[in-house]
C-alpha cells in the first residue's frame, strides 16, 4: 500500500523549522521506494497550524517528516489523523529514501520555544 509523505523544504534541503517552511516536498513512498510526486507551497500559512494539516488532508498526505516541531502543530497533525515522524535533516530524497526503507527512526523532537514575528 503506497503512501504519501511530505517533507518541509528548502530547495532540496529538509527545512529544520517546520513552522516556517515555505514549501513542502511530496514523496509517493510504495514499498521501499520513494518518489518525488509535487511540491506543496506553504506560502501565508506558516505557523497557521489548522491551515497546514488541512493542506496535508486535501492533497492525500499521510505522513509527515521532519525535523523538529512544536506542540501545538503536532496536536493539529494528530486530530487531522496524520502521522508524524520527527528528527530527520539533510536532502529531503534521502530522508524520504530512509523514511521507504523503514531505517528513519523518530526522536520525539519537539520544539519547546518559538517566537514568532
């Protein structure tokens, strides 16, 4: 069963603050392969948790991967019915490679602060 999960980015690179993400990069993950479907813009929506997990659920997304991540977005990815995988850096294809071949191990990293401007 295939699913999609989508990585906060920067170009090619995991963007460490969630929150802050500009954009989204979609992977179809089937079995232990991952592929770039699409990029999400998350333009005027940061920090905006209900606008961000109603993004995800309009586009079919099931996971989310990233890196760290506050508490109040986690609660809104959980009631939105999205899984969650934290801990994760370095070029978003290999972090959803890892995230296909079962060997992403998430850290519970949640951010404890956030100021926001």
């Amino acid at each position: 069963m295939s699913k999609r999960i989508a990585i906060p980015s920067n170009g090619e690179l995991l963007d460490a603050h969630f929150g802050r993400a500009q954009a989204f990069t979609v992977f179809e993950v089937d079995g232990n392969q991952a592929r770039q479907v699409e990029v999400l813009s998350a333009a005027g929506l940061e920090h905006q948790h209900e606008g961000l997990a109603s993004m995800f659920k309009r586009n079919g997304i099931d996971v989310l991967v990233c890196g760290g991540i506050g508490g109040g977005m986690i609660d809104s990815l959980n009631y939105a019915g999205l899984d969650l995988v934290t801990g994760a850096s370095g070029l978003t294809k290999d972090v959803a490679q890892s995230y296909a071949a079962g060997t992403l191990v998430s850290t519970g990293s949640v951010c404890q602060e956030h100021h926001h401007h």
